[in-house]
C-alpha cells in the first residue's frame, strides 16, 4: 500500500460573475491520480496556475476537491472522523514558502518548534525543551536560538526553523509547498541537502511542489508534470524528462539556463 | 525596560510645565476676574474696594510672571493652594473625593472588560451567528443611547420597580452596580466591536490556517494565537478611557449622587477657582500619562517586536 494515494481528483474554481450567467468555472485539476511511496521523494513540476498548490492544499486536507479522493496510509483524509483524521494530520506536516507567514510574529522559536509537541505528546518542559535543541542543532541552528523571535532570523534560518517544526513530530510525508523557492541560490542548496539528510535519517517522504527545475531533480525520486490542472506525465529519472518530446517539457527544458553564459542563447 | 520607564517617567516633567503653562495662559485670557466671581459666588455686591483686597488676597495684583512662578513652585512642592470659594485646602478636598472616583472607575472598567472579552470574542469567531447579531445590536444600543437617561433608566427599573439596588450615593457594592453599569455600556459596545474585529482579522492571518493543517487542536490555536494578539487594540482602547472615565464622569455622578470629584471640579469652572482648576489640569495629565505608560509596558508584554522597536531608537 503506498502512503499517500491521489485518486481521480477533479477541482475547479468558481469565478462568481455579477450576473449568475456569466458565472465562470476555472478547471484548476483535472483528473490526478499518482502515489507517493514510503521513503520516497515526488517532485511536482509545473509554471504558475498550473495547479501545484491547488493540489498540495488537496492532499493537506483543507481544501476539498469536488470529486475524488486523497488516501493518506489507506484512510479517506476527507470521509475520516475526527480522531482519524487528527492522527493522519500528525504524520502529515508541510513547510510553506514564506516562512514569516507561517510562524505567529509573537512567539520565540522554542514555543514555535514546540507547538506541534505540546500539541500531540505529553513531555515535561525540560523533556520538550531538550527535543527543541536537539532538532534546533538538526537543522544546523543552535541553543542561542531559542529565544528569538521570527523578525530575528533570515529567511533562509526561519525556513530550518519551519522545517524543524515540521519534523519534530517525526511524520511520515512532509509537503514542501514552494519551500526553498524564496530563498537565495545558497541557501536553498544548503536546505536542499539538509532535507535529503533528513530523508534519510527519518525515512521520510516528500512532496516537493516547485518551479525550479533544477531543485526539483536534486531531491526527486519521481518527478511529475502538472500543466493548466493535468497531470501530463510522471517521470522515474532525469533521463527520461530530458528525452521527452513532449511540448510542455520541452519548453520547460528550454528554460533552463546553461551553467555557463558561452553556452546560454537567446535567440534559438 | 528600566532605563525606559524612568525616561518615559521624566517626561512627565516638561508636559507638566507645558500643561500649567497653557491652563494659566487661558485662566487670564478669560475675561471673568476671579476675584469678581468669588464675590458674585458669596452673594456680595462687589466694590472696586473690595476687588482690590480680594485681588491682592489671591495674588492677582502681581505681575503675571511672578504669579506663574510662584505657582510652580507650589506646585513643586505638592501644594495646589486654597480654594478661592471655599477657602480650604484644594488637595484635601480632591484626595477626599478620590477614593470614590476610582471605584467608579474600575468598578465599570471591571464590568466593561467581563462582559466585552467574552462576547467580542464569540461574536468573531461564530461570525453572522445569533451572539453576533445579538452583539452587534448591543453595541448599536449602547453606543447610542446617552447616559444621563440610561442611568435614569435604570434607577427606574433596578431601584424603583424592581428595589434591587439603591436609587443613590455610596457606601456598599450594591451602591456601584448601577452608576458603574451607566458608564460601562458605551465601553462594552465599543470593545466588543474592536474585539470582533481583530479577531476576524486574525483569523485571516496565514499561520492561522497553517496551524490548523498542522493539526494544531482549535482550542490552542484560538487561545495562543488568536485571542492573545486580538486583544491588543483593546487595550490601548482601555488606556484612553482610563483617564476620560477618572475625570469624565460627572453626568453619571450627577445622576446618582455619586461624591467623586468630578462635580467639584466642574463647580470650580464655574466659579472661576483658579488652584482648583489648576489641580485638575494637572491631575488629569498624571492619570492619561501614567494610564498610557501601563498600557505601553503591557502591550510590549504581549507584542515582544513593540518592545525591540523601542530599544532600537534608545
């Protein structure tokens, strides 16, 4: 059984007009069906309004989609009761893209990493406070840092932070919403290894939502394709999308710039 | 924070000798002669004789400047004079009327924040539900009705019909229900609706939504996030009644015969009895100065990035 099964979801937006007629119905996902196996990491491939976060918020759970169905470790997240579904929430986390949205402006970094742990598991403070350091010093932060507020961290520290919490609870998927594209270019290789760290150390999942091509198959074990809510294709290795003659991906390929300017053309 | 509070506590210093400054300036830009008012006060034909003495009893016939000085230096040393009508001792008479004011004070503060923190708060998060519009009507009743009449009203029903509480002064608690009531709703209809909507607010924030993905029960999400931080706007609402409510409520106190100081200082206008109006410039001054410093340190309290700002500029 594999850990989390998107089955046949259909979404679309109602862009409600003045008058009821013109009433539009924007298709953001139409029929994606893929799964995620346990240890493995899918990337999600697709330019802007292709669909990316609608999905991601789908399989979070907050947002229903008007047909289909989201098994997460063989349960129906949206038919669950509310026990089930505050178990499967456990070992279902995300880190979003902008960090500072994501974390209450008025909390230090302890109760932010805390949150979670204070939420599912009995510990005594000093037990918690423990946990906190030593997933602080996980994700290459430190003790010092306990005390500080969000507004007191770069963004870059504040997505370790987020990613921290996200971990703590030891989940099994992690949905990474668009979470190293904010980010400067060092930065985000540095997350990008610490996640993998982490992907292995905890056997963890991921669904990696991204534009970025490139972070997308430094991570990846799967990558799939999402253009204007389809799910175009699903890709096992490198080769395989780069030999695609499939219009979507060969534009996207022609994105990509050269590592080298000599090689980088503009007019082809 | 300790270096804060004393700097925020000297200030204190110029705003007081701004504030004689401008209360002497107006008290002699009036064209009413206190010694004139005293006389018509005491039912006595007043005669250039008589004006002169009395101006010269009062300091009157003195140079404005010294008489400004001399003020302050009273002043400084905890001395607000006689009363011209009187003729007692100003802070005796204020420090006696003191304690009844304050009652009044917290005792409808007490009221205001028991009912409005509950009811904003429900009204928020239950928006468009029966405790919303019930609210909303509340809060349209009391901000609108006014308070001479609405404490009228409720002697008529609480104390003459009904002979729950006392028609008038003071004494037991059962004497602050009714004034403290008067003065509370317009409060309540205010705070609910500053409460509701920073909630609603709030609740629109991202992390808001992200905590409950997380699985963040809602219990703890309504707690630590969403109340915490609605109840900011609150608060700094509070601070700025404080000081009205300490020296604004002589109408309430009026109906009820309540013995705070605030008909005594408003006889004072009247009469033109300048140490006591001087006192009560400057004693309203304190109140709004110190009731905005306790509502600054608490809203540092509960905003920690306030507080950051405020050493960032030291």
């Amino acid at each position: 059984m594999s850990l989390l099964q998107v089955n046949r979801v259909n979404h679309s937006y109602n862009s409600k007009r003045f008058f009821k007629w013109k009433d539009q119905m924007n298709k953001a996902l139409s029929d994606i069906s893929f799964s995620i196996e346990e240890g493995k990491c899918v990337g999600l491939l697709g330019t802007s309004g292709a669909g990316k976060s609608t999905l991601g918020k789908v399989i979070l759970g907050i947002q229903r989609p008007q047909q289909g169905q989201i098994l997460f470790q063989g349960h129906d997240i949206y038919n669950a009761d509310k026990r089930t579904r505050q178990m499967l929430r456990r070992d279902l986390q995300v880190v979003f893209q902008d960090s500072y949205s994501a974390v209450n402006p008025r909390m230090t970094a302890e109760r932010i990493i805390s949150e979670p742990l204070e939420n599912y598991e009995k510990l005594t403070v000093g037990e918690r406070r423990k946990t906190v350091i030593s997933l602080l010093e996980r994700v290459d932060l430190s003790e010092k840092d306990l005390k500080k507020y969000p507004h007191q961290f770069s963004g870059g520290q504040l997505q370790r932070i987020n990613i921290a919490r996200a971990i703590s609870l030891k989940p099994k998927l992690i949905v990474l919403d668009e979470s190293v594209s904010s980010v400067d270019m060092v930065t985000q290789s540095l997350i990008l290894d610490l996640l993998k760290g982490l992907k292995e150390d905890f056997g963890l999942s991921y669904l990696f939502i991204t534009h970025d091509i490139k972070a997308a198959f430094s991570i990846s074990d799967t990558i799939g394709v999402l253009e204007k809510g389809e799910l175009i294709q699903m890709y096992d290795s490198k080769d395989q999308f780069f030999s695609s003659k499939h219009p979507v991906v060969m534009q996207m390929k022609d994105s990509i710039l050269a590592e080298h300017p000599r090689f980088r053309s503009i007019f082809n | 924070m300790g270096t804060y509070i004393l700097k925020r506590i000297l200030a204190i210093i110029p705003i007081f000798l701004l504030v004689t400054l401008l209360t002497f300036g107006m008290i002699n830009l009036s064209p009413v002669d206190p010694a004139e008012a005293y006389l018509v006060a005491s039912h006595i034909q007043p005669t250039d004789e008589l004006l002169a003495q009395k101006r010269q009893e009062f300091g009157l016939d003195q140079p404005l400047l010294t008489q400004y000085v001399n003020t302050i230096v009273s002043i400084s040393q905890f001395d607000f004079g006689k009363s011209y009508i009187t003729n007692k001792p100003v802070w005796e008479e204020v420090s006696s009327r003191m304690p009844a004011t304050i009652q009044l004070t917290f005792g409808s503060l007490l009221i205001a924040i028991v009912v409005s923190i509950p009811l904003g708060f429900l009204a928020g998060i239950k928006k468009n539900s029966a405790i919303d519009h019930f609210s909303r009507i509340l809060s349209f009743i009391g901000a609108s009705i006014p308070s001479f009449w609405l404490g009228y009203l409720f002697i008529f029903f609480f104390s003459v019909k009904l002979d729950l509480f006392p028609v008038e002064g003071i004494g037991t608690w059962k004497h602050l229900v009714l004034p403290s009531l008067t003065l509370a709703l317009p409060l309540i209809a205010l705070y609910t609706r500053l409460l509701r909507a920073s909630v609603l607010e709030n609740l629109q924030e991202p992390y808001i939504l992200f905590a409950r993905t997380r699985g963040i029960q809602e219990k703890a999400i309504m707690g630590k996030h969403v109340l915490k931080i609605a109840i900011s706007p609150m608060i700094t609402g509070l601070g700025m009644n404080l000081g009205k409510l300490m020296t604004g409520t002589i109408i309430v106190e009026a109906v009820f015969s309540w013995p705070g100081f605030g008909r005594y200082f408003i006889e004072a206008i009247f009469n033109r009895d300048v140490p006591v109006i001087q006192c009560y410039v400057l004693l309203a001054a304190a109140i709004f100065i110190f009731s905005n410093l306790i509502i600054d340190l608490l809203q540092m309290y509960i905003d920690p990035r306030i507080s950051r700002k405020g050493r960032q500029h030291q």
